[in-house]
C-alpha cells in the first residue's frame, strides 16, 4: 500500500506534465533501485528509460491514427545471473486520465507489480526465465506506449507471452477477461497457478464484440507483438473509474494482497515453464475457460468444448424425437404439439422483450433514464417484475383460452420439453459459431435433461407435489447458481458503464434488454409451472403491483440518478472545454472567429439535471455543426462524436482562451508531381488533427500509422497526437489526388490543442463555472483552441 499511495500523491499524471514524465518516473526509479540493491546473487536487474516515437492506426473508436513522440517507459528485467533467452511481461502503467489519482486505473498495478519485483529479487531461487516489468508512461492515450515498447525496444523480441494488469472499476476481484489469442497453456497456467481465480471466457466474448467502449495494451501485444497473454482488471465500483474519487483509500488492502498473490504466482510459473521457451509450439486452438464461484477453474479446450456441445445437443434431440414417435400413431399431433409449445415460448420472449424494451424507452423519453443507476433495486423492481408478470400473463391466456380442455400434466412435460428444445438449437447454434460462451447452453441442456430422466415419474403425476419440486430445483441447482452468479458479473461490470457511454445509447433500453435476457433464462425451465399449478393469478397481481408502483416512483423523479455519498459516490461525468475557434480560407485569412465553452454530459441525459443548478446554461445555443468542417469543426480530444448528440456551446460572454503555447501549423513543402503537402505542427502535449479531402479529392497516402490513411466513421480523418518532454516539432506529410480544377481548394484540415494541465489548463471563467456545478457531478474541465485550415 505504500507504493499506491505515494504514486497517487503525485497527483493526476497526464502524459506530457511534469507528474507524469519527471515526478512519477524519479519515484520509480528511485523504488526500482532500492530493491536491487538489495536483491540475491541469483538473480541480475537491467533498468531502462525508454522514450519512444511513433505512430499506427488502431480500429477501436470508428478508427483512427495514432502519433506519440518522446512518451516514457520504465523497463525493468529481471533475469537469471547468466542471462536468460526467453522472458515474459508484467504490463502496467502509472499515466492517468487528467483531473484524477487514477489508483485504481492502474497505479494499483504499478505497486503490485513493484512488490512482486521485490519478492522476486529477494529469492535464492533462480528463475529460468527472464521477467519484464514495464511500467508503462502512455496506456490512457490509447496504448501508445506499449506500442512504443512492443515495436522498438530490443527486450521485446525475447517476451513470449505477457500479463497485462488493468482496470474497469476500483478494486474488488481482479477479473481475467481476455487471453490468447490460441495459446490455451496460458490459462491453464493461470488455472493451476492462480490462488484466487476469477475468470470468465463469456467476459472476454463479450469485451472482444466492442459492446464496451474500452480497450486495453491487450491489444497492442496481440496485434502488434504477436505475443499471447493474459488481461486482467479490476471490475468493483466503476462508478468511479476515471473520476477524483479514485483514490488509494477506496481500494481496501485486501484487493491488493489478493491481485499480488495471483499476478505473483501465475509470473513465476510462467517464468519456470518449459512451455514459455516454445510458446509459438502451443499455439493451437482456443480455450474454455470460466470459475466457479472462485473457488476454481474449469478449463478446457475449445475443440473439445465443441465435441462436447455436439453430444450433448444430439442427445437431447435424439430423447426429443423419441418422445415425438412414441406412440406412432400419434407422432403427427406429438410434433404438433411440441412446436406449437416452442412457438408460444418464443413468442412470450419477443413480447416480454418489446413490453419492456416500451417501458425503458417511455421512462427515457419522459427525462427519467439512469434512475437506477445509484439505486440499482430500481431496475430489477421495474424492468425485472415488467418482464416476469408479461412471461406470466402470455402463457395464462394460453393456458385459458388455447389449452382450455387440455391436462395440466401433458402441458407441463411439452413445454418442458420446449425449452429444452430451444436451448439445444442455441447450443448447437452458438457452437457452430465457434463461441466458446456456448459452455452456457450446454449446462441448461445437460442438466435439465438429467433432472427430467431422473424424475420422469413424478411428472406423470398429478399437479406440482412438494416433492417433485424439491427433486427439480434440485437438479437445476447447477445451472441456475452458475447463471446467477454469472448475471451478477455481467451488472457489475455493465451497469457502471451506462454512465459513461455517451448520449446516444439511451442506457435504460440496454439495461432493461439485459434483464429479460436473463429473466427469460432464468424462466425458461419453469414455464411449465404455470402449466403445473391451479392459478399463477396472485403472483401476476403481486408483480404487476410492484411494476405499478416502481413506474409511477420513477416517473416521479423520486429516484435522483447520481450520488455524493461520501463514502460510495455515483458521480455524474461533464466534460467541459474552453474554446477557441478560427476558420481560416484558401488564403489564410481568418473568415471566423468565436469563443465558448463546450459542455458534454458523458451520459443519456446530457446536462438537463446539471441546469437548474447553472440557469444560464439554458440560455446558451447548441452546438451547431460545421458541415464544411470535418467532424462538426468540433475539438474532439477522440474521434467520439457519434456517441454524443452536440449538447450546450457557447456560454455567454465567453472570452477567448489565452494560452502561453499556442498550437502552430505551417506547410513547409508542396509537391505539384506528387500533389502532397508537408506540415510541421507546434503545441501542447496533446493534440487532434482532423482531415477531409474536399469533394473530387482523395487521400492516398501519408507518413503515418503504416502508411495507409484509414478513415473514421462518417468518412473524415482523426489522428491523434501526444509527447512527453521536449519532443521536437510534428513533422509528417500527406499525398492527395486531386482534380484539375479545384478552386474551393482540395482538402482542409484542422487542429485542435488540448490543455490538460499546467497553468493553460483552466482559464479563471472555466474556473468559476466549474465551481457552480453540483457535487455529485464529476466535472473535467481544460481549455483547447481550434484552427481550421484550407489548401
């Protein structure tokens, strides 16, 4: 604890500040030295800044360019006294986002990593491997310096595998969400190293479909190293990632002991591991992977995964088509029956889906979204009894008027046997589509089947005995506690995320299209109880109320979204940035000029709660959009604007930021042959250049990324650009095709300079709105300027 506490006393560490490439460097160095003075013979210690310079093109965010110049990793390697061949990565990093400690979001990691190197250099065994800590000076704009690392530096052609350590909230468990790629003797190291486990190959299934707008260094190892890994991360309480509130006090040592237990146990099994000298050998396939309530875990490989799902769906076909032809005269009206009860199951799904999905979307409109995101209760109240009481009433009316005259023990086994039948096409389905997530049908196959051989007898009998009951909920223990405990990693991890995901994606349809998926799992094998019992009419009534009475709460506004608690804050997220722009014409003259501040809430509902708080808020304009000007003439630090509807501008009165260091462009060179331009950039350490060809025009060619000008979405072009200290002016060319006659000039451009921090970063009107803003909004604020320019 130490360690965190004093990498966070440092403060908020963005790339390029004087915290981030001096102070939190010297600390590192001055800790890293320490321990090797004082480590054993066995083992030797190099230590190396590296400041790299360098640019690729990344597909996360819509896409777009990346450039970073003189950014800072601190290397260390930690090796056997006569060398070692092979080695593998401990990845962290100590930057921050601007205006936070960052703890968590990864200084956390960084101390950890700083007592495994201490544990480790102080053993008289001797490793066989080498180990790598990369204390990583750029990961929070966007993976820069990992690529720096991967790309440039000579110790990385020795690392053959990596574990890269992360986070998504503060502290809790350390969650393994992604590995690989192939590689499965990577997690079956973590499988038998590991003293806590918690790992789930759903997670990574679902982080690798891009539903959650993070990425991690990952990535960076995976595509640009072809190096195989582990990705862990801390998922607790995202509610504060990325805020001032993510402080080392909030992350309780037990966190930290527990992430130092695994990260240490898993490095020195990897770094005594005969197969980490032959990785590429072991490169086959990928693996299945997922813990049981943490105890342990199960792992497998895919291909045997896929055998197994294969089987396990036959054979549940094979007792469904037996059952369909017994007796034979009847198999026509059996089949019958049996689809028609598949029919009505999907039928009550899609239903239940678009009643819900009806309720979120009127709470939405009426200004009421993210009610539950302090009060989480809130949602299972509403969405989860809406979801449940629609299942209920869809198969009631069936069983009134389509099953009127029809046993209650035959309708009980088809519907039974309906859901089995639709979880073994999923599982067939999802198998065939190579997830290994399947995993998860193949639990509601097998078991449910068991159950239902097992007590074939009492479902014969008359009405739903206790003892039947008790014998069924017995048999689905399995797949429900897993299913439960599942869902409650799924919202744990999902339901901070709906706090900053833009203004686009109305968080309530997400959340509530989350809850009747699993309801609907949930249910699915007890659909047939409302077949099995007299009357389900008390608990339609019961849900119904509760829905009832919830919606009219929300509605109300009782349920306030965000939190100031102290000791458990839910903060709302604002973005605000003092700007300046200047649209310049073919001829540089200057044809528009103005001031403002722009205001981004980070969630659905924008700034309207912030309002009443800021009045005169309402009385400025919004945004309109630039058409001529790429991305909306807008200062986007990232190329996020089709997260975001463009929300409150100008500020009234709003004065033109003054800042020492002002962004500089100038076009050293034209080419006619070759219709290419050169530009030499000045300014801030973080910068946003912004390209559109005009009309006719088009991009070929330029100096970055690998060459090929990749295109965000909406067409225009985004790259983004960082240095550390004293990094020389941005020097890059681009080569466009144009037509003969371009009067209106062939392509403009544009540069946003962004101030994070120093005396640039706040100017004294941005200084006094932030001041006004409510305390349970988490407001970062900095100034930027904003020139567009025509060639």
């Amino acid at each position: 604890r130490g360690y965190l506490d004093n990498i966070t006393a440092i403060g908020p560490r963005t790339v390029g500040s004087p915290e981030n490439e001096v102070l939190a460097v010297n600390y590192l160095l001055e800790q890293i030295r320490g321990i090797e003075r004082e480590s054993t013979d066995a083992h030797k210690i190099s230590v190396d800044i590296q400041r790299p310079t360098g640019s690729f093109s990344i597909d996360f965010l819509g896409g777009f360019t990346s450039y970073y110049a003189n950014i800072t990793n601190v290397v260390v390697k930690l090796e056997p006294r006569n060398g070692a061949e092979h080695a593998v990565l401990s990845n962290c990093h100590f930057d921050s986002v601007p205006n936070t400690p960052g703890a968590s979001d990864d200084a956390v990691s960084c101390a950890v990593m700083l007592e495994i190197l201490n544990t480790l250099s102080k053993s008289s065994q001797s490793l066989q491997h080498a180990v790598i800590f990369l204390f990583n000076g750029a990961e929070e704009n966007i993976l820069q310096a990992s690529h720096g690392f991967i790309t440039q530096h000579e110790w990385a052609k020795s690392i053959r595998a990596f574990i890269n350590l992360e986070a998504a909230g503060v502290g809790g468990k350390e969650l393994v969400f992604q590995t690989g790629p192939e590689n499965p003797w990577l997690v079956q190291a973590y499988v038998v190293a590991a003293k806590h486990p918690f790992a789930s190959v759903v997670a990574q299934e679902i982080f690798q479909s891009g539903i959650i707008p993070a990425d991690t260094d990952f990535r960076i190892y995976r595509d640009f190293g072809n190096v195989p890994g582990i990705d862990l991360a801390f998922i607790e309480n995202g509610y504060i990632y990325h805020t001032k509130y993510d402080t080392s006090d909030r992350i309780l040592t037990d966190s930290i002991q527990r992430a130092g237990d695994n990260i240490l146990a898993v490095l020195k099994y990897l770094a005594t591991s005969e197969k980490l000298a032959k990785s590429f050998e072991y490169r086959h396939g990928n693996v299945v992977f997922f813990d049981i309530l943490g105890l342990f875990v199960l792992a497998y490989p895919a291909r045997v995964g896929t055998i197994m799902n294969y089987i396990t769906s036959a054979i549940a076909f094979f007792y469904l088509s037996k059952k369909v032809l017994q007796p034979k005269p009847r198999a026509v009206h059996n089949l019958k029956k049996l689809l028609t009860a598949f029919s009505l199951t999907l039928t009550s799904w899609v239903c239940t889906l678009v009643a819900v999905l009806m309720v979120a979307m009127f709470v939405s409109f009426i200004g009421r979204a993210l009610s539950w995101y302090t009060h989480f209760y809130v949602s299972v109240s509403l969405y989860g009894t809406a979801a449940a009481a629609k299942l209920i009433l869809v198969h009631m009316l069936a069983k009134k008027f389509f099953y009127k005259n029809v046993n209650e023990q035959f309708l009980g086994d088809v519907f039974f046997d309906a859901s089995l039948m639709i979880w073994s096409i999923a599982l067939a389905v999802m198998t065939h589509m190579g997830l290994c997530s399947a995993f998860i049908c193949t639990l509601w196959v097998a078991f449910p089947l068991l159950t239902k051989l097992m007590i074939h007898k009492e479902f014969s009998q008359k009405g739903a005995t206790i003892k039947f009951i008790a014998m069924y909920m017995l048999g689905m223990f399995v797949p429900y506690l897993y299913m439960l405990y599942l869902s409650w990693t799924v919202f744990e991890m999902f339901t901070p995320v709906m706090g900053r995901s833009g203004s686009e994606i109305p968080p309530d349809m997400v959340l509530a299209g989350f809850i009747v998926i699993f309801t609907v799992i949930l249910s699915s094998y007890f659909i047939n109880f409302i077949y099995l019992v007299k009357s389900t009419k008390t608990t339609l009534v019961t849900l119904t109320t509760v829905f009832v009475v919830t919606l009219i709460l929300v509605c109300s506004g009782i349920f306030f979204p965000y939190s100031s608690d102290a000791a458990n804050p839910k903060p709302k997220r604002v973005f605000l940035q003092h700007t300046s722009r200047r649209f310049h014409d073919l001829d540089g003259n200057v044809v528009k000029s103005d001031s403002g501040i722009w205001i981004n809430g980070f969630d659905y509902n924008g700034i309207s709660h912030i309002t009443p708080h800021v009045p005169e808020i309402n009385d400025t304009i919004r945004t309109p959009c630039e058409e001529q000007a790429p991305f909306c003439g807008l200062p986007w630090i990232l190329p996020v604007h089709f997260m975001f509807r463009f929300v409150r501008g100008s500020a009234a009165g709003a004065v033109e930021v003054n800042v020492r260091k002002p962004a500089a462009v100038a076009v050293s060179h034209t080419t006619r042959i070759l219709r290419a331009k050169v530009y030499l950039f000045e300014g801030p350490s973080h910068m946003s250049l912004y390209v559109r060809p005009h009309v006719g025009s088009a991009l070929s060619r330029w100096s970055l990324g690998d060459g090929m000008p990749v295109a965000s979405l909406g067409g225009d072009y985004f790259v983004f650009y960082s240095h550390g200290l004293h990094a020389a002016p941005w020097h890059f060319w681009v080569e466009l095709t144009a037509p003969e006659k371009h009067s209106d000039g062939i392509v403009s451009l544009a540069i946003a300079a962004h101030y994070f921090f120093g005396e640039d970063q706040k100017s004294p009107q941005l200084y006094a709105l932030l001041e006004r803003f409510p305390n349970w909004t988490f407001s970062s604020g900095w100034s930027c300027t904003y020139d567009l320019f025509v060639f």
